[in-house]
C-alpha cells in the first residue's frame, strides 16, 4: 500500500500544533523564563570624614599699661615763706610755764602770727590750752626764725595781728574785744640786740 507523503499543508498544520502545545506546557512560573531583575539603587560611597583643625580663639587685644600720673613738682622750701607750722614754734611753746591763771599749758597751734626765719622780727599769738571761752593768749617773738625768750616787753592778752603794719623788723600787734573800732595796736621793733617798744596807736 502506497505511504502518501504529507502535504505542505499538512506540515505548516503539525508545526503550529506542536508549538501551541509547547507554548502550553510552560507556565507563567517556570523557573527556566528568564525574569528581569528589579532596579536596584545606587548608593554613593560617603567619603571619609574631613580631618577639621580646631578653630583657634583669637587673641584677646592687649590690655593698654595705666597711665601713671605725672609725680607733682616738689615743694620748694622757701624759708622766708610764713609757716606757723615750723618746729620752732612747737618747741619754743613747749618751754614756756603754765598760763598763770588758768595753770594750763599752750596750745602749740599759732591762732595768728607772720613767723618765717628770714625775718629780723615775727610773732606767733598763742592761746592758753583750755575750754574757756575767753582763754588767755600771749604773743611770742622770734629773730630770724630763733625764739626769743627773755628782754622781750609784757605781751600778754594780744589776740591778733595787724599784718598791714608789720615790716621785717617790726610787728604790730592787736587787742580786740570783738567791738568794731576799739582795737588796740602796739608795735614792737627789733633794734640789731633786743626788742623794743616802738609806739601804741588807739
């Protein structure tokens, strides 16, 4: 009996069922279908830290030096200047006794006077060291800054000094009971060896 070959059609037929059933057989899940990997980040590598220098403080700005103060000139001693505070007057107010009536010794701070040690006369009026409200006072002469102690007449109860009348060789002192134009003034001069009463003006 005679084979008949297929026929063309017959092929293309076979073909397309053979594929359709090979088609079939694989399923969405096998693990032979090649699947697309996921997109995947990248991520950049995070470069080494930075080595930072710590931050300097800046300097504090100099503190300027204080100015010192210029010294003041020094005090010129001038002898001829009045000083009531010269150590002579201390000492020559130390050496004298007690005020006869209260029996209290002198206070050492003149309460007038024109002492200086080039004059050829000045007097220092001191006053009995005592509360009374009328304390006795006396006048004390110096030659060229030196006390003079004896050959000097009665100066007792002279509270001032009339400096308007008074050279370099001549004081003139003053009593006043606080009565505008009672004041008493005498003048005492020295002669090149001692003191001397000159005149008394009322």
């Amino acid at each position: 009996m005679a084979v008949r070959c297929p026929t063309v059609r017959g092929l293309e037929i076979f073909v397309i069922a053979v594929t359709a059933a090979t088609m079939a057989g694989c399923g969405a899940s096998d693990s032979t279908v090649a699947k697309t990997p996921d997109p995947t980040t990248s991520v950049a590598p995070t470069p080494p830290a930075r080595a930072t220098s710590p931050v300097q403080a800046m300097p504090a700005p100099a503190t300027p030096p204080p100015v010192t103060p210029a010294p003041p000139p020094p005090v010129v001693y001038d002898p001829c200047a009045v000083n009531l505070g010269a150590p002579e007057i201390a000492k020559a107010v130390a050496s004298l006794p007690p005020d006869p009536p209260s029996g209290q010794r002198w206070n050492p701070a003149p309460i007038a006077g024109n002492y200086n040690e080039c004059a050829q006369l000045s007097v220092v009026i001191i006053r009995a060291n005592t509360n009374a409200d009328n304390a006795n006072t006396r006048a004390l002469m110096f030659h060229q800054g030196k006390f003079i102690p004896t050959g000097v007449p009665d100066t007792f109860g002279f509270n001032g000094i009339d400096a308007s009348a008074s050279t370099g060789d001549t004081v003139a002192l003053k009593f006043s009971n606080g009565v505008p134009g009672l004041e008493s003034i005498v003048r005492y001069r020295w002669n090149g060896n001692n003191v001397e009463l000159v005149a008394n003006a009322a």
